[in-house]
C-alpha cells in the first residue's frame, strides 16, 4: 500500500470518528421535552454559574445541532451539540402519591439526620422527632407540588 493511501486511510478514520462522535444519541426523539444547558457569558440568578438553561420540546434532530422549540418564542432555537454542556430528558411528573413518598421519605431522612446530629442528650429520640417533622413537611410539598422528573443523557 502507498504512504498516500495510507495517511487517506488514517484521516478518512479519524474523520469518521469525530462525526460519530459529534451525533446525538438515539434517546433524543422528536417531540420529547429536554433541558438544555448552554455557555453563557454572564452569570444569572437562580441558575449553574455561566450555565443558560432552556426547557423546550425537541423539534428536529440533526448529526450536530438540536433544534429546540421553547415556550414563549416564535419559532425553533437551534442549539450546536458542541455548545451543549448538558442534556437532560423528561421522564413526566409523578403522581401525587409518588410525589408524596418520594418527598416524605427524602425529608424524613435528611431532618432525622440533622436532629439527631445536633442533640446531644438523647439521639434516637431527636431523630424520631426529626424524622416525623421532615417527612410530615416533604409528604406535604410532594403533594402539593410534584415536580417534573429529569433522566441525565450522557453526551459523548
């Protein structure tokens, strides 16, 4: 084989590889809600440092860019993969119930861990106590709010 034949070879694989590379991955569907994380140049309240988060619905996927129809905007945005810092697919919000475990069970945790850490005397009975407030309080949110669920999409 020429060395000309050869180095085309190495450049045709390479090339290769960063197109596969630079592609979506098959659970990015048409129609699916997604939020995106992109640069931005100025950090924002409430939000990742230097981080723009859009939600939306996917309008259409290209080999390197998502287009991304966002509530509230005429037309679709078209987000370069290579700005993406992070993708994220909706899975739906919960049922109230799910919510409401889910919530219970997380604050019931966390607030009987921190009573029990914070009393010195009688551990056990601080974290029951804490425990009952935290898991009373987190039912309570879950079912009044649920909120939306998110799946973390590895980009490669």
């Amino acid at each position: 084989m020429s060395q000309r034949a050869l180095v085309l070879a190495a450049v045709a694989t390479i090339a290769g590889a960063n197109v596969a590379r630079a592609q979506f991955s098959a659970d990015v569907q048409r129609g699916q809600r997604v939020r995106v994380w992109v640069p931005e140049s100025y950090a924002q309240a409430n939000s990742p440092a230097h981080r723009l988060l859009l939600r939306g619905t996917v309008d259409d996927v290209a080999a390197d860019t998502l287009r991304l129809s966002v509530p509230g905007t005429l037309g679709a945005l078209a987000i370069p993969r290579a700005s993406i810092r992070r993708l994220d697919i909706s899975r739906g919000k919960p049922s109230r119930i799910a919510s409401m475990l889910e919530r219970g069970i997380g604050g019931a945790i966390v607030t009987g861990l921190v009573f029990a850490a914070t009393q010195y005397d009688s551990n056990w009975d601080a974290a029951l106590a804490g425990a009952a407030w935290g898991g009373g309080i987190g039912a309570a949110f879950g079912l009044v709010w649920p909120t939306e669920r998110w799946r973390r999409l590895r980009l490669r």
